[in-house]
C-alpha cells in the first residue's frame, strides 16, 4: 500500500485497537485494489472488502460503547 494510515482513532481504551483496525484497513484497501486488477474476481474482492468495512464499524461502536460507559 501506498499510503500509511493516519491514526486518529487514539486513546488508552482505543490503543490495544489501533494496529488490528490499521492491519484491516490495509486488507480493505488490497481487496479494492484487486477488485480493479482481476475483474473475473471482481465480485469476491467486493464482498470481502464490504466483510472488512463492517469489521471496522462494529468494532469503532463497540469502543464508542466501552468509552461511554466508563464516563
């Protein structure tokens, strides 16, 4: 990948988080990248990247969750 990721995402309760959400963003960005290279695989790199997107929304809830019920 290109670019690093930006990790503004960061706090104590988010730490142990960052580098599995930073692996699965770069996983994401493979899958899209292949679903543009191999077009007979198109549908299964798509699938796969919508499997990693909604990983890395239900895991931001989650720790939104923890966090306010801490506060």
């Amino acid at each position: 990948m290109k670019h690093k990721v930006e990790r503004t995402f960061s706090s104590l309760g988010r730490m142990p988080y960052q580098d599995a959400i930073a692996v699965i963003l770069h996983c994401h960005d493979f899958h899209l990248e292949m679903a543009l290279k191999e077009k007979e695989k198109q549908e299964f790199h798509n699938k796969q990247a919508m499997r990693l997107k909604s990983w890395i929304i239900d895991i931001k809830d989650y720790i939104l969750e923890k966090e306010s019920a801490v506060q």
